[in-house]
C-alpha cells in the first residue's frame, strides 16, 4: 500500500476504513493512493475515505450507527475530476457516465464531491484520476476515429452497383453513397481526425469502387 502519511494512534477509524478498502479490491487490482477527511469535518458530517485503485475509484462513507457504505467509479466511466485546495484542506469533485464502455454518447452524469480532505492525499488521488482520464480520453478518441473511419471507407461498390446507385441518386437529387463517404472523410481531414495520406487512401478506395 502506497506511504501517505502516519496514521495517529488517536486514528483508529482509518485503520478499519482502510481494512474495508483491501477487502473490496479484486484479484489483480492494487491500490494506488487514498484520502480521508480532517477528523475535524468528522464534528458535523459523516468522514468518508476514497481511494485510487488500478482500476476504479472507491469512496467509503461511515455509517450514522457503524460500518461503511461503498460506492465505486470506474475509470473508464471518469468525465472531469476537480481540486480545490486550501492551506491544510481540499476539496475534490468527480464527474462520472453512469455506464460507458467507450460509448461517448452517454448524457446522463453522475456528480461526487469530497470536501474537508487532506491536501496532500487528495492531490494525490487527483494526479491519479487525470493520468486515468487521459489514458481513457484518448482509448475513446481511437474508438470514435475507427468508426468514422469505417463508415467513410469501410464499404466497397462493384462497378454497375455504383453507376446505378449514382443515377438513382442523381435523379432524385439525394447524395450519392460515394459521394457522402468522400465527404465523411474530408469532415474527418477537416478535424485533424486523420493525416492527409490516410484521406488520401480513404478517397483511392472510394473511387476504386466507382
């Protein structure tokens, strides 16, 4: 377990807190960092300890009569993590997908914040949090380019299907199938989704299939 500090002997709570944290991990997932509240916040709200782990972040919430209640977030559901810190405290914020694996579609967010925790524990689980966010951004970011990739290049059309999906298109003054494929892909270019060669391919595909 990473070193973050002596636990005083007046602490006996995060011993227990941090015994229920080893207790959740799976096989193969370690814990990287943690954080609990001052013992001062713990004067008029209930003290929560969270955690980073390899592969999610764990919050634990002390009950009004003993034990705690557990809640989890997983990296790749993480959106946007924010420190606010003050001279000995600091707040942390999370903003999470209720379920995503890799869907960038989701709208509907959930919304956790820690307050009163200890500075240097809480920047802690924030550099851990962003390394996450960054890891996963960029895993979704190759997720969304291979899809768009696929629907601008992934479909090929024998030479009569062509000429006769572009008169039927034509006649009707819709876009033709090439036509929207090439346009995709210059869309693509346009963003910086995709390097020059790699438009140019798409678009020798294309017209390869006319």
């Amino acid at each position: 377990m990473p070193d973050q500090g002596a636990i005083g002997p007046g602490e006996p709570g995060i011993n227990a807190a941090l015994d229920t944290l080893r207790g959740l991990l799976t096989e193969g997932e370690t814990l990287e960092a943690w954080a609990v509240q001052h013992r001062l916040f713990a004067l008029t709200h209930r003290r929560a300890c969270i955690a980073a782990t390899s592969g999610r972040f764990i919050s634990l919430t002390r009950r009004l009569l003993g034990g705690y209640e557990s809640a989890d977030i997983r990296w790749q559901d993480l959106k946007e993590t924010r420190i606010s810190a003050g001279i000995l405290a600091a707040d942390l914020t999370l903003v999470a997908q209720s379920s995503s694996d890799l869907n960038i579609g989701s709208e509907v967010n959930r919304i956790w914040t820690f307050t009163g925790l200890r500075k240097d524990q809480a920047q802690a689980i924030y550099r851990i949090c962003q390394q996450h966010d960054q890891v996963w951004r960029e895993k979704r970011r190759i997720r969304e380019l291979e899809e768009l990739r696929a629907k601008s290049g992934g479909v090929q059309f024998g030479a009569g299907q062509a000429a006769y999906a572009g008169a039927n298109d034509t006649a009707g003054g819709a876009e033709s199938e090439p036509a929207r494929r090439l346009r995709q892909a210059r869309e693509m270019l346009d963003a910086k989704l995709i390097s020059d060669s790699e438009f140019e391919s798409i678009k020798a595909k294309i017209v390869s299939g006319l």
